[in-house]
C-alpha cells in the first residue's frame, strides 16, 4: 500500500518541484509581487494536484490487484491507502511551501 501511495505522491511533488526557477528568479530579482502570487500558485496547484491523488488512493486495491499483488494483502493495502487520504492535500501544500520558503534563505544560511 505504502509504494503505490507514494509512487503518485512522488509524480505530484516532482510537479510542485517545477516552482523552484519561478521562485528563484523572483527572489533574485526582488519582485516581492510575483513571490507573493507564486505562494498562491502553489497552494492552488497542490489542491489541484490531490484532487487525482485521493482518486489514484481510492483504487489502490484494483489497481495492485491489476499488478498480479497476492490477494491476502489486498485488502490491507486499500485500508491504508485510504486512512492516508486525509494528509495528502496537506503533504503537497507543504511542498509546495518549502518549495517557496528554501529560496529565502539561501542568502541568509
């Protein structure tokens, strides 16, 4: 359960990851405006990004079942892929933020 879980999250962080030379080139050039709307791309982008995250979750059973997975575990795999439903908006909007927080402070560590 946990690897099909983490096989789409990792396509959506590699998605959020696209934000670093938009806030890199923001911050260079100090345009505090566009830091600011590129905090609210993010946060927009990781909702939009779980929305087929909670569905790719939601079919876990099938779609290991389709990958030949033991029956015995199945059920198990779906149960957990479900219970990490409720963290998966959070994870992204959190990438998404340190996304946008690490470039500050580059100049300062």
């Amino acid at each position: 359960g946990h690897t099909w879980s983490m096989s789409g999250t990792i396509l959506a962080i590699g998605a959020l990851m696209g934000l670093d030379p938009v806030v890199a080139q923001a911050f260079g050039a100090g345009d505090e405006r566009t830091l600011g709307q590129t905090l609210a791309q993010a946060m927009v982008l990781a909702l939009a990004l779980s929305l087929p995250l909670v569905g790719y979750h939601m079919i876990a059973g099938w779609g290991l079942e389709m990958l030949g997975q033991p029956q015995s575990l199945l059920a198990e795999a779906q149960a957990y892929c479900v219970a990490v439903i409720p963290g998966v908006a959070p994870l992204l909007m959190f990438v998404g933020l340190r996304q946008w927080l690490h470039k500050g402070f580059d100049e300062v560590g």
